[in-house]
C-alpha cells in the first residue's frame, strides 16, 4: 500500500480494498477518530445511515488517504453535489 493512487474526482476509478487492507483501514479509523476529535471540530450531531459494503470502504479508503474524517468525506460529497445543482441552474 505504499504507491497510493491519486484521486481525481472521478469514482470510477476507485477499486475495493482486499480484506486485509480493509482491516487495517478500519483499525486507523477507529484509532484516529473519537468523539473529541468530532466534537472539537463542531459536529455535535449524529446521522446514522445505511449503506453497502462497498461504499462504506469506499468512505473509510478515502478517509484515510485524504487524511479526513468520515464526517468530512460526507460533507465534501454534498458540497459537490450542491456545486453540480447550481451548475445545472
């Protein structure tokens, strides 16, 4: 996992992770993120939702190599999506 593909936007491009590099994605995540860490950053609120498989590694995969939180991987997504919607417009 050294040569770590750039992202570019495109989801496409993303592939999933081996079962090993998913354990070790979880056990970073788990161990980087608290609820200090949450709260510091001024998210107070909980959104519980359900996913794939899939696309929960795809969260915990860019998390990790974008060096963000869950939380963050989510919000720039919508950011995105708002900025495509006012494109449209």
């Amino acid at each position: 996992m050294s040569d770590k593909p750039t992202f570019t936007g495109n989801l496409v491009e993303l592939r999933r992770p081996s079962v090993e590099d998913r354990a070790e994605l979880e056990d970073a995540a788990r161990a980087r993120v608290d609820g200090r860490t949450l709260r510091r950053k001024g998210r107070t609120e909980q959104l519980l939702i359900r996913t794939t498989p899939a696309r929960r590694q795809q969260v915990e995969r860019l998390a990790r190599e974008l060096g963000l939180t869950f939380a963050e991987v989510v919000e720039r997504g919508l950011d995105l999506l708002e900025a495509q919607q006012q494109d449209r417009k």
